[in-house]
C-alpha cells in the first residue's frame, strides 16, 4: 500500500503525498465549507443549527484525521528534523 500522506519533518502531524491524500483532504475541506454555507445562508437563524454544525464538523474530522494517522508512512510523533536521534 502507497503512503497517502507523508510525515512533517519538523513538530507532529502530516501532509498529502498523494493523489488519494489530495482528494481526502480536498473532500475534507469541501465538507467543512459546504457546512459552513448551510450554517450561515438559512431562513432560520444560525443559533439552531449551530449544534448539529458542530456535530457534523467534529465527525468530519476525527474520520479525516484517524485515516490520515493510518495511512501516513513512518506514523505520527514529534520529529526534529533530520537528526532522528533526538
């Protein structure tokens, strides 16, 4: 299996290196705008609809980020730079 995402050289977390990467993080953020348009373009004001957007977002992305944390190559820690002995 090809790694979607490739670890930060320096601090935690990933980024895309490749084209599955890209459209799960493009998917993502298309997700959170569309959310952010029915959240604010509404008949009904946005104090109602502010819980379930806050709902939809958190499930969002706690699935974006435990497949991003599976499919990154070397896992995820804090990392220093090249020197990987630190």
């Amino acid at each position: 299996m090809t790694a979607w995402f490739k670890p930060k050289r320096y601090g935690f977390g990933a980024a895309p290196a490749s084209w599955q990467g890209w459209a799960l993080t493009a998917a993502y953020v298309a997700i959170v705008a569309a959310c952010s348009v029915w959240l604010a373009n509404s008949a009904v004001s946005a104090e109602s609809r502010i819980t379930p957007f806050m709902v939809i977002i958190a499930v969002v992305t706690i699935i974006f980020v435990g497949i991003a944390w599976r499919t990154t190559e070397g896992g995820w820690r804090w990392r220093w730079g090249d020197d990987e002995k630190r």
